[in-house]
C-alpha cells in the first residue's frame, strides 16, 4: 500500500508580491534605457555631433542635461517608490508614470532610418512589454477585502499591545 504526502516540491515557486514585481520591471526598464543610450553611442557620426555640442537635433546645454537627468531618474526612482509607497499611492503612480513614459519610450523612433529598424525595433519594443507588463501589475493589483469593524471594539488597544 502506497500512502501519499502533500510534500512541498523544493522548488515551488512562491507568491512574489506586486511591490517586488514592479520594482523589478522598473529596474529592467532603467537598465534597457540606458544601454540603449549607451550602444546609440556606437552610432557612426553620434560622437561626432555630440563633440559638435548636438544632440539630435538639439543643442547640448544644461538644460538638456537637465531634462535627459530628470527622464532616467523617474524609473530609478520609481524602483525605490514601488518598494515603500503604500498600496494606493503606488498603484497610482505606476500607472501614471508606466502611460507618460508610453510616449517617451516611442519617440526614440522619431528621425531614424530603415538601417537602424531592427535595433530601435527590439530596444523599443521591449520598453514597452516591460511598460505593458508595469500598467497590467498596477491595474490588476490584488485587493483586499475591507472587513467592517465592530463599532462597540477599540481597534487600537490591539496595536497598543
């Protein structure tokens, strides 16, 4: 006679909260970013222009500097805000930030030709899986159920204990 044992397997995977899932998408996200920025410098003529004080199509200035700073520094920040914001808030600003960077990510396409098709293709079109992947987490957020409290009970004798 064979008896049978709910053993767990010892690779089981375990529950990943939303929290950790997000943050991971953002770093993933962070890092695609600036490889992305740091191959394009393999570009023939891209280290040209950028001794020539041009950035496509702009000029180089503090304040270009400024605004290419404040475009990386929101997903890295949003590595750390997923991580602590409570629930609401960061729901909230995954999706918020997930849509505005939508747009961003797809105007690395703007000005370029068919020979760099392929690489802006794959770079772009894992951005916005990655962004896909965030708004799915954020919209589909498990949430509680609210038990209404026993309005006779002082909840916070408990939290005294």
């Amino acid at each position: 006679m064979t008896m049978r044992t709910n053993t767990s397997n010892p690779l089981d995977t375990l529950p990943i909260p939303v929290q950790a899932k997000l943050a991971a998408a953002w770093t993933s996200f962070m890092f695609l970013y600036l490889y992305v920025d740091y191959l394009h410098l393999y570009r023939p003529g891209t280290v040209d222009g950028i001794l020539a004080g041009v950035v496509f199509e702009f000029d180089v200035s503090s304040a270009l500097l400024t605004a290419f700073l404040a475009l990386i520094s929101i997903p890295a920040l949003m590595v750390m805000l997923s991580m602590t914001l409570p629930a609401r808030m960061n729901r909230a600003a995954n999706l918020v930030v997930a849509a505005l960077y939508i747009p961003v990510t797809a105007f690395n396409a703007v000005g370029e030709t068919w020979d760099w098709a392929v690489f802006y293709g794959l770079s772009i079109g894992l951005e916005l899986l990655l962004l896909a992947f965030i708004l799915r987490s954020a919209w589909t957020w498990p949430r509680v159920p609210v038990v209404a409290a026993d309005p006779t009970t002082d909840v916070r004798q408990d939290v005294r204990r």
